[in-house]
C-alpha cells in the first residue's frame, strides 16, 4: 500500500539507465593516510553500538552489486545494479527490546558523499529492504538507509504478527526510529562528520512511516516526503474488510475482472467533461456525482455491459466508506475514476476472484494476526464497531499516525510535504485531504502553510501509474534535477534555502518509464489550488493549465 512497495510502481523498476547521471563532490571517508577506503569500510564490521550489531561491512566496486531479484515482479535488477558507483554497504540488526530482530541496511558512497542522509520507507506489512531505493540514492550521492521495519518475509504476510506485539510496534514506528539512529552514528563513524540534512521519504505504509517521524520523532529528519500515506491503519484496513464483505455478500454480488471496464467507461462518460478537458483523467473526482444505478442491468440489457442489483450495492459500499453507528466518517470511500487500469481496481480492490484482492488480503491478513489473533477468524463474522473499537484498542497506539499536532517538527525546522494520487485504488485520497484539513484545524493556516504542502495528482494510481503523470521526483532528486520539476528538490530547496515550494512540472513518460520519452505534462499545484486549462492549446502541456483556487 505502495502497499506493495515501489516494486509495483510501473517504470520504477527502470531506474538504472539514469544511474549514469550520479552528481560528485562533497565528502570522502575519513580514512588515515595509508588506508584505503575499502579497507575503512571493512573496519566498521569491529563498531559497536547499543542495541545493534554490524553483522557486515563491505566495500561494493561501482558496478559490483549483485542484488537479489525484487519481490511480485521478478524482474531482473542486474542493469540498474552495474551502473551504481562504489560504495559501503553496512548490515545490522537492531534489537531495541527482547523481541526485536530489526534489519537494517546502511549504504555509504566511497567518494563524492553530498553530506546527506536518505531514510527510505517500506512498503505493505514491510519484511524486505528495498535496494532499488537504495542503489537510486547512493547514485545520487546521499548515505542511504532501509530497513525490513522487524521481520523478514512479503510485504503483503503479517502471520509474523501474531503473538508478537513488540514486532507490530518495531513495523508500526520503532523500526523506522531505530534504523535512522544507527544510520546517523554510522554516517558519523564513517564520514567523520554527522549528515548536514536528513530526509526520509515513502509512499503507502512509507507514507504512514513519514507521518509517524513527524509526529513521535519530529528531532529525525529535517525534510519529509509522504506519498499516499496509509496513517490511519485501522480505518483503512476496516473499510477493506467491510468492502470485502459487500463483495461477497451474495454469490451475485462479486464484480469481476470484465466489468470493471464497464464502470470505468460510465464514470468517464459522466465526468470526463466537467473539468474541460476529455482526456480520461478527472481532475478532481470530488465533482463527479455518479450514481452507480445508473448501469443497473435492466430488461434486455446485455449482462456483459451492466451490472446486478447486487454488483450495484457492492460498488455503492466502495464509493461511501465507512461511518460509525454515529454516523462520524471512520475512512472515507474510494473516488470514481480509479476504476480500470492494470493497477486499479482489479488489483486493489475486487481482485480476479472473490476474495482475492490485495485489499482483501491486507484486511483479512490484519485483523487475523494483529487485532484478534486468531489463525482461523473469518472476515464474514466481522462487525464494524466492534471490529473497529478492537482495533484501535490493540493496535491503534502503534500503527496509527493521525495525530494532527505537528508542532514539535515545525519547531525542528521540519518541512513536510504530502502528496495522493487522485486516481488511488488502494487508499482513499480523501484520507490525505482529510489529514492535511486537521494539521491547518490544529495548527492554524498560517502556521501549517510555513512547514507543510500537499499536492493532489490527478490520474495517478498508487504511488505510480495510471492515466496521469507519475514523474514528478516522488522517490529522489531524480531525474529532474530543479526545484520547478521534482518534489524532492523542491524539498530539499525549501529546508536548506527556505524557498517554499510552488507548482510543479510533472510529466507522463512512454510505459511509465522514468527517462521515457515524455508524452504530457501538467502542472501540480499547492492544494487547495488545481490545475485549470486555459481553454485553448494542446491539452498535454503544462504551459495550457494555470493553477487555480476552488473557488475559480
């Protein structure tokens, strides 16, 4: 939830042809004279630290690393791994408590170190270290760190879970905690000097990684990127589980794969239009009033291009939400216009049978071995409020990174900017919207408009993908290099320079390739501003929209 880790995000298993762009200069490591830098690395194996052991440290010649294939895909990372230059890689473990068995990664350019730290957040229920991340950061010469946040296995199994509460909080905020503490005093140890900057950056559960450091560790990071944050867990998860049973309330009620293009195309030819521009993308979906009846088969319709009355009730339930017996929202609905697309809703959210999405596991896998525990508990017998007070009575404490009161980070000098993907089928990007409300409610606009942005992205899937484009610097200073096209420049620009961020440039690439050819772009705007088309001039550039208040 990026869910299922950057793995899945579309291109960004691509990302080696850019390696040749790695920047140079800054800091070498602190070895003596007649000690080469190799033989520098080799000696952090004899570091001690509290609570963590160096189980290695070896020097990487550029273009050695022989990474491991990356999980769901498959697909073979030797291309990108070659182009990487030499580095330090340090493996440890953290155990912050008996029960703890946390990995930790800690990569260390040999030469041309830009003086900074770049935390990098999991995905799913974590359980791997990300070394595309990682090999994307080194190259562009940050120390690099990444952590399996406690255990070891797919992002998308939680049995390790259960029986385990001090696991569930080492993946809900102390795995995080702790690999940036021990990449710090590595840094430190290696380089002879502490980072000048530390960043962190996530989407999905890296994006509820990013909220929890701002909200528990704000002293962590100086700079901040959440993607499509999964922070609150338990409504997130809960509404899965509610969507799962509405799916499968009745055997008539499941929507398969086939129909989805037929939802897909009567909410594109009811909203397409409102934002001015018919290129498949809703600009803002909060505008689209689709009913879902409006497709119910009737006499003499062809079954193939309608649904049942069940398949309406089921896609009435993803739409809203979910609600309390007080009617107060507890996570709100998915968003029309996410519908199709290889990362959709057949992925996420139906899945190609019943029972079968990633959502259904990540619910199902959630309440079995984190909240009740039990190997053999069945989703059909859950109830919303007593699920939900379960809960957050058992796992809200170390999952949930809702708290709106960010004022410990600001006083940091903490800048955090978050971004969703209109377009998302894993996480409702109302969530994020919802979340961003709350820290100006606490904080007041002045204060949150001083230290936080958000950017909604119209046509963007989870955390990449989809109709809309996806390039816009969401991982690292790559491959933009300037403030006006990469999030993560704009972020950096605004904690080192304090030049606030404005629009960005995003763009569409061939395939979602991340140096593919460009076939769009468009401009994404501090919300609550969205892009406008001036109403002439072609559609897939940047220079025909204008960032525009709601009210405009």
């Amino acid at each position: 939830m990026r869910f299922l880790s950057v793995q899945l995000v579309p291109g960004f298993l691509l990302l080696g042809s850019a390696l040749a762009l790695c920047t140079s200069s800054a800091q070498t490591p602190a070895q003596t004279a007649v000690e080469s830098p190799s033989d520098h690395c080799a000696r952090l194996a004899k570091f001690t630290l509290p609570n963590a052991t160096i189980t290695s440290a070896t020097a990487v010649a550029a273009g050695a690393f022989d990474g491991p294939r990356q999980a769901f895909t498959g697909a073979d990372m030797s291309a990108l791994y070659k182009m990487l230059p030499a580095f330090c890689r340090v493996v440890m473990k953290a155990t912050p408590t008996a029960d703890s068995n946390i990995g930790i990664e800690v990569w260390l350019p040999l030469s041309g170190w830009n003086g900074k730290l770049q935390g990098l957040g999991n995905g799913g229920f974590a359980g791997i270290i990300d070394d595309v991340a990682l090999a994307a950061s080194v190259a562009q010469g940050y120390a690099s760190t990444a952590t399996d946040a406690g255990h070891t296995g797919s992002p998308i199994d939680a049995t390790w879970a259960m029986g385990h509460p001090e696991k569930v909080t080492d993946f809900g905020h102390r795995g995080i905690h702790e690999m940036t503490r021990v990449a710090k005093t590595i840094v430190q140890q290696f380089y002879g000097d502490a980072p000048k900057r530390s960043y962190f950056t996530g989407c999905s559960d890296g994006g509820r990684e990013a909220l929890m450091e701002a909200q528990r560790y704000p002293d962590d990071y100086d700079g901040i990127l959440a993607g499509a944050p999964a922070n609150n867990w338990t409504g997130l998860l809960s509404n899965a589980v509610v969507d799962l049973q509405a799916l499968t309330a009745t055997a008539d009620s499941f929507i398969p794969p086939a129909k989805i293009p037929v939802i897909s195309s009567a909410v594109l030819a009811a909203c397409d239009k409102l934002d001015g521009v018919e290129d498949g993308i809703l600009n803002d979906p909060r505008q689209c009033h689709f009913d879902p009846a409006s497709i119910e088969c009737k006499a003499g319709d062809d079954p193939a291009k309608c649904l049942t009355e069940p398949q309406v009730s089921a896609l009435k339930t993803i739409y809203t939400g979910i609600k309390d017996s007080a009617g107060r929202t507890i996570f709100p609905g998915y968003l029309p216009g996410a519908e199709d697309g290889t990362g959709g809703w057949g992925l996420w959210i139906t899945g190609p049978a019943p029972a079968k999405s990633a959502q259904a596991l990540f619910g199902i896998g959630y309440y079995t071995n984190m909240v009740y525990e039990k190997a053999d508990w069945s989703y059909k017998t859950f109830s919303l409020d007593s699920g939900i007070q379960a809960a957050k009575e058992k796992t809200a404490t170390a999952l949930d990174a809702v708290n709106p009161d960010l004022t410990a980070f600001r006083a940091h000098g903490g800048k955090l900017i978050l971004y969703h993907g209109w377009n998302d089928p894993a996480i409702s990007a109302m969530n994020t919207i919802n979340y961003y409300g709350d820290v100006i409610a606490k904080l007041g606009r002045d204060n949150a408009d001083s230290f936080t942005r958000l950017y909604m992205v119209p046509g963007l899937q989870h955390c990449g993908g989809g109709p809309g484009t996806g390039s816009f610097g969401a991982f690292t200073n790559w491959p933009a290099k300037d403030a006006q096209h990469n999030l993560h420049v704009a972020l950096e620009d605004w904690v080192e320079k304090g030049t606030a961020p404005s629009t960005i440039i995003a763009s569409k690439t061939v395939d979602d390739k991340p140096l593919g050819a460009v076939t769009m772009t468009r401009p994404l705007c501090p919300y609550p501003q969205a892009a406008r088309y001036k109403g002439s001039g072609d559609t897939k550039s940047a220079d025909n929209f204008m960032c525009a208040g709601p009210d405009k």
